[in-house]
C-alpha cells in the first residue's frame, strides 16, 4: 500500500470566521498562520517559521520599542490597524533618529472573527511594512473566546539603530529653541471619530497615519548637531507632547495659535464634537525642537519631503520655572494648553 501525502485545504477565508482552534496550536492555527499571516507578511526570515529571528545588525547603539493596537472601528478613512501598527512602531523608533530594522506583531483574536477582515488587515499590515522597508520577521497568534476581546488587538515591538554621536532626548529642550511641526494637527483621531459617529462631511478627513522614518533621516542631516528631540504626537495630540517636553526638560513653552497647521475640516469637525484640535491624535506626524540656528535649514528639509510639506514653526522654548505650555490666541491674547486629565478620545490607536 502505497501512503499519499494528504491534501491541505486552503482556508475559506471569503467566508470562514476564527474560532478556538485556530489559536490552539495545531493543524487549524498552522492553516491560519501559512494561509493569512505568512502569505501576507512574507520574508525570508518569517519564512524560517521559528519562535524567534535571528539577524545581524549594523554598529550603532540599538533602539527598542513595543507598543498595542486597539483602535475602535478596525477600518477607517486612511489607514486601518494593521497599517496603523506598523507606522506607530516604526516611528516610536524614527523619533530617536534609528533606522528601523525589525519589526514583530503579535494578534488577538476573537472568536467568530471574519477570515477575510483578518486577511484584509494582514494584507494591509505586509503592504505597510513592504512600503516602509521594515519586514515584519516574528510573530505570536491568540484566539480568545466570544466576547473576551473586540475583533482585533495587535502588539508589536520594533528594533532599529542610532548612528554614532546622535542623542535624541525629551530632556533637552532649551530656551530659544524653535518647535517645529511636520504638518497638519488632528487627521487620524478626526478620521477614527468620523466613522465611529457616523458623521459624514464634504470631503471626508483621512488619516494621516504614516511612516516617518524618511522624513526623520532628512531632519537629521539637516539639522547638523542642532536636533534636540523629536516626537509623534498621538494620544493627548500637541498638548501632551509639548506637556511633556517641557516637563521634561524644566522649561517653558510658547506657541502661536495662527502658525499652527490645522485643516479647516478638522477644525470644523473638533467644533461640532466639543474638542480641541491640539489634544487629538496624530499618526503621521512629529513634532520637533531644533537649535535656533539650524530651524530654518531643517524646516526647509522637511518642506521638501512629501511627508513634511505643511510643516511648520509654531513656537520656541522659554525658560519658566513652573514649566507651563503657553498659548499667544489669533487676538493676541494668551491662553494655558495644558493635557487632559483622561483620555478625550479614547481608542484611536
């Protein structure tokens, strides 16, 4: 009698829908990993199937993040939440100035889960990291049962490195340094609110979600020593970021209401929802604090990258003792922008 290799189904993922045994580690999970997770991410190192990924890396001090991905509806105008996961790792990492390197995701899933909304996401999540350069090489499946999780959540850590001599840090903002923007305030978490509301709009808000290592590669050169600190605004928006900064690094911060860069939907759309621009999220853009003498060579790098062309000055750092972030109004008035006390939208990433 001659034994014939049996014949692997194919996953109906038109149809199918998560259940337990795609999380219990047999024949099903193994299905799930090849048919969705390792068509869609596929590398030469996630090829390997192991536990781990094992790579070298170029000299440098090595960057690490981790971070989740929760986001509430899973899909919206510009993104969804695997592109998401892989931008908001890779810039966790392109704030220090590394080149990113690595990244690995780890899914919860639960049970009843559409196949084709989890192949939509894996899809989505391989096009993002192909896009950005940095392949997706380890990764972890989980299925909760019915009603123990919300469709989807992804974690994810990345590895990058930092070029000899360069030491990007929130500590080191000082008076007289000019705070730059890379564009627009408030896309993504508008975006999200937009769907979540169901409110509709003349043209609809995208969000800006994006990776920013490009453009962050660009400021660096630029700036030539004179780069202090960078980061991505997203949960609390501008407000905790610049809340933050100057906290600190024992400052003061001072910006201006009329150089800041907000779409007329968006603040449109903040008006009618009862919230402030400067506390919503952002996805893809960064905001910087860069010495007085090299700003202007900085801002016309980022200007001339597709990510930064709406950036901006908006401010410089004080010196204060009570480290208070400062607003000057379009009436020449002055206004506190401090962080909120909770999260004003919550789920946006």
């Amino acid at each position: 009698m001659t034994l014939q290799k049996p014949i692997r189904r194919k996953l109906d993922i038109a149809n199918g829908r998560v259940d337990l045994s795609h999380g219990a580690g047999g024949r099903a999970m193994g299905q799930l990993i090849a048919d969705i997770f390792h068509a869609a991410l596929d590398n030469p190192l996630l090829r390997q199937a192991n536990d781990q990924a094992a790579f070298d890396v170029p000299g440098g001090r090595m960057v690490m993040t981790t971070d989740g991905y929760v986001v509430t509806p899973l899909f919206f105008p510009g993104g969804d939440i695997g592109s998401l996961s892989v931008h908001g790792t890779i810039n966790d990492l392109a704030m220090a100035g590394a080149t990113p390197l690595y990244l690995s995701a780890s899914f919860i899933i639960e049970e009843g889960f559409p196949l084709a909304d989890l192949d939509r996401i894996a899809r989505s999540m391989g096009q993002a990291s192909r896009d950005a350069g940095v392949p997706v090489v380890t990764g972890d499946t989980k299925v909760v049962e019915r009603g123990k999780a919300d469709g989807v959540f992804i974690s994810t850590a990345g590895v990058g490195m930092v070029p000899p001599g360069l030491n990007l840090s929130g500590d080191q903002a000082r008076p007289g340094d000019v705070i730059l923007v890379s564009g627009t305030m408030g896309d993504h978490g508008v975006a999200v609110m937009s769907k979540r509301d169901n409110l509709e709009f003349e043209t609809e808000i995208q969000s800006d979600s994006a990776a920013l290592h490009g453009l962050t590669a660009t400021m660096v050169a630029a700036a030539q020593g004179g780069l202090k600190l960078m980061r991505d605004p997203t949960r609390g928006g501008l407000a905790a970021t610049l809340n933050e900064v100057a906290n600190q690094s024992r400052v003061g911060v001072r910006i201006r209401e009329a150089d800041l860069p907000i779409r007329d939907q968006v603040a449109a759309a903040c008006e009618l929802l009862g919230l402030d621009p400067l506390n919503v999220a952002n996805e893809g853009k960064l905001v910087a604090v860069v010495q007085a003498d090299r700003a202007e060579a900085v801002l016309e790098a980022m200007k001339a990258h597709p990510l930064g062309m709406d950036a901006a000055a908006i401010g410089e750092i004080i010196a204060d003792d009570n480290h208070f972030v400062q607003m000057i109004t379009v009436f020449g008035g002055g206004r506190m922008v401090d962080w909120l006390a909770g999260e004003q939208l919550p789920r946006i990433c």
